[in-house]
C-alpha cells in the first residue's frame, strides 16, 4: 500500500498531537453542555476514535452515512442519507465529525439537514480542510490540517475503498486513478 503513496503529508506523531489539540479545545467548549458528537460513516471513524478519547467530558456519539464519491476523486454534487442517526438529537449540542471537507456539499446538506431536528447548537469538527474547492459557505469549527488541492488517502480516507487504514494522510500516485 505504502508503494501508492506520492508524500506523506501527516504522519501518525503529528496526527495525534493535533487530535489530543482538539480534544482540548472542545473539553473547554463543551462544560456543561449535552453533547453528542455524529460520526460520518465510513471516512470519519478514525479520526471520531481517536476524538472522543481525546474530550474528557461526558458524552454520545452516533453515526450517520452519506453517498460518497464511489471510486472516482471528483464530487457527483449529490448527497444521499444512506443511514440515518439511531437517536433524536433535539435540544442537543451536536459536533458532526468528518474526514475532509472539499467542496463544502456533504457538510452543507447534512448541517441543514440536522438543524431541522432542532438541536441546541451544531458545529463541525473535520480531520482535514480544502477551502480551495470549496462550493459552498462552509467554515469548520474545528480543523485538523488545512491543505491544498491534492487528493489525499489514510486515517479513514479511501480511494475505491482502500487504503482506509493507512495511519497516517498522504498523497495518492496520480498513476494509481489515472
Ligand atoms: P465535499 O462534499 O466537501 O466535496 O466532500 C466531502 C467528501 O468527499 C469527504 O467526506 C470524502 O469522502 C470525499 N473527499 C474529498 N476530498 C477527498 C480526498 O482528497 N481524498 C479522499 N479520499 N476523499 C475525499
């Protein structure tokens, strides 16, 4: 697997210490509060493990999958609710986690989507940011590593399926999906 990779953009080190970060700042945010943090399946489970491990407050999570990009590198512009939450999120203080936000759409449907369920606040919490790309209005609240237009695989993100349990993020060969 490793064969595949162009770089290496954040090594295991690096991505630990910057989840241990965020798990600082939303222990600070979150006193208090009835939170519960939305995993999104599948590209978000890495970083949701390591997350909440890192949150020393009482807390939920719950996981919800969205359409993906199948096996091409570019967004289809649609978003599909393929599994929804198993519980109400009303009142509650929600942080949606994810891998990466490219264009903005999947964080954008899925934000209006949950809002409409009526919880007390909502907020975003991503591994990795491409504002390069970005189509829609959409500020993380919480980011990772910002980086630049390059299509990225490890640490939950796949390119046909794979490569999901690469510890660390790096840069596909373009000869691979080309
Ligand atoms: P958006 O809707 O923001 O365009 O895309 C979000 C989704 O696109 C992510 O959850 C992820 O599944 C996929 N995606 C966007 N950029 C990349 C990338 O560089 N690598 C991989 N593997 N997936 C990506």
């Amino acid at each position: 697997m490793k064969a595949d990779i162009k770089e290496i953009l954040f090594n295991e080190v690096k991505i630990e210490q910057r989840v241990l970060e965020l798990g600082r700042q939303i222990s600070a945010d979150y006193q208090g509060k009835d939170l519960v943090l939305v995993g999104i399946l599948k590209g978000g489970v890495p970083f949701l493990a390591d997350l909440i491990r890192a949150i020393d407050l009482p807390l939920e999570y719950d996981l919800m999958a969205v359409s993906s990009y199948g096996a091409s590198t570019k967004s289809s512009g649609t978003v599909k609710i393929i599994k929804d939450l198993d519980a109400g999120i009303e009142s509650r203080d929600v942080i949606i986690v994810e891998d990466i936000v490219d264009t903005g759409l999947t964080l954008q449907y899925l934000q209006e989507n949950l809002k409409s369920r009526r919880p007390n606040s909502i907020k975003i919490a991503t591994m990795l940011d491409k504002p390069s790309q970005r189509k829609m209005v959409i500020h993380p609240d919480y980011n990772g590593f910002e980086i630049p237009n390059v299509f990225v695989v490890g640490y939950g993100l796949d390119f046909a399926g794979k490569y999901r349990n690469l510890p660390f993020i790096g840069v596909l060969k373009e000869e691979v999906y080309s």
